[in-house]
C-alpha cells in the first residue's frame, strides 16, 4: 500500500475502515494519497473486506487499476538506463505467490532490472504476491509470457546468457561470469527447471549441498545466485 504511493502507481482510490487507528505509517498512507488526488472513502469495516482481495487488509485498501506487465524489452532498456550489464530473474512455473514475491524483493535488493514469468499455470503479481515482497512488485520490472522456451532462445540471442538453476550441473554458481548480461532461471517448487527450458539454456549452474537435503527453495536458491552476482559485479 505504501510502497505503491511511494512509487506513484496509479491508485484510482483508497478504502479506509471507520475507527482504525492512525498512526505513523497511516498517517503518511493519507497524506501521499491527498497530495495525489487520490479519493479517500471511508467503510465499515466489513464493508472493506467484502471489497479487499486479502484478509490482511489491517483496515486499509487501495484500489488499482489491473496490473499492467512490461515487455521484456522494458526490462533490458531499466539495465541500459542504469548503464549496467542486464541482470533478470526468469520464473519457470512458481506457482506459490509468496516464493514469487521472496524473489522480487531479492532481486530489488540485489539492483536485479525485473522478472520474466510465464501467464499460465504460474503466479502472478497478486496482493500475497505483493506482500510477500514487501512492496519491491510495485518498484520491479515484470514480463509476462506465452512461452518461456522461446522467450530463453529469444535472450540467447540478443546475447543475454540464460543459465538454470539446477542440481545437475557441474558448474557451481561461483564458477560461472555473472558479470555480462544473465537470466538467471528458477525452476518450480515441485519439478525444478522443465526439461524443454534446460535444453535452451546456454547454460546451468548448482548451488552445493552438503547436507541431507538434495534442493533448496526457489526464492533462497535465488537469493544465493543473485548475489553472487552482485558480489562479481562489486568487485569489478
């Protein structure tokens, strides 16, 4: 909520319950959303949660337009504004809106340029999603698409380096230059990386384990990779 009026999101009004209490943070939810213009209804409280996508609404709702995605091409012209080599975190199948929104708030963290996710049987940007990220979806870059084999074949060739993220390969994440243009790709929870998307990578890369455990979790497994990545470019 407040990071989208932070970052001028274009919210079309605010619901606020009667009798919530105003504090510090409510208090500049209230003033960002006047200096913007923004209509300010007061409900009761069950009012508001009949209209809320979340439960979790702790009595205010901001009401937004529906979720306008990039093209990937946007995601590459946020690297070439910064002057910096194209860092993107490609999603194959996340299906769990919280390991979407974990990812998201590494990769703002990390200074990553924005997501690549697929539009079916994947999540999407969606209210868990955004809490789940601590309001990094309403700052990131994200892409939507089709088919994530071709959208790999398409960074193959605008020469961005696609690597997996996988147990299989022999290289460790250490070992590879992610200092030029990289995807990184993480698979589902369940599956990991798909077939037919590791085929088309130009290459894979493993996190150690030295546990009884064989995989980590997406959202963690990322967070190790990217930054790794900021550690390469750092010492650059």
């Amino acid at each position: 909520m407040l990071e989208a009026l932070r970052a001028n999101q274009n919210v079309q009004r605010l619901l606020i319950a009667n009798g919530i209490e105003l504090g510090p943070q409510m208090n500049e939810i209230i003033s960002l959303a006047e200096s913007a213009d923004i209509d300010i209804e007061h409900l009761q409280r069950r009012d508001l949660d009949r209209q809320s996508r979340t439960k979790k609404s702790q009595g205010v709702v901001a009401v937004l337009p529906d979720t306008r995605y990039v093209e990937i091409e946007d995601i590459i012209l946020e690297a070439d504004r910064r002057s910096q080599s194209a860092l993107i975190a490609v999603l194959d199948g996340i299906v769990d809106p919280h390991n979407l929104g974990a990812i998201a708030r590494t990769m703002d963290a990390s200074g990553g340029h924005g997501m690549i996710i697929p539009e079916r049987r994947a999540a999407g940007i969606s209210p868990g999603a955004i809490r789940a990220s601590a309001g990094a979806l309403m700052h990131l870059p994200v892409a939507r698409v089709v088919n994530i084999p071709r959208t790999i074949e398409y960074l193959n060739q605008i020469g961005i380096q696609t690597l997996a993220l996988t147990a299989e390969a022999e290289n460790d994440y250490t070992q590879s230059n992610l200092t030029i243009p990289t995807a990184l790709v993480i698979g589902s929870e369940e599956k990991g990386v798909s077939r037919l998307v590791r085929q088309r990578c130009s290459g894979a890369i493993s996190i150690p384990m030295h546990g009884q455990l064989a995989s980590l979790n997406a959202s963690v497994s990322a967070a190790i990779a990217l930054y790794e990545a900021v550690k390469q470019r750092s010492s650059n």
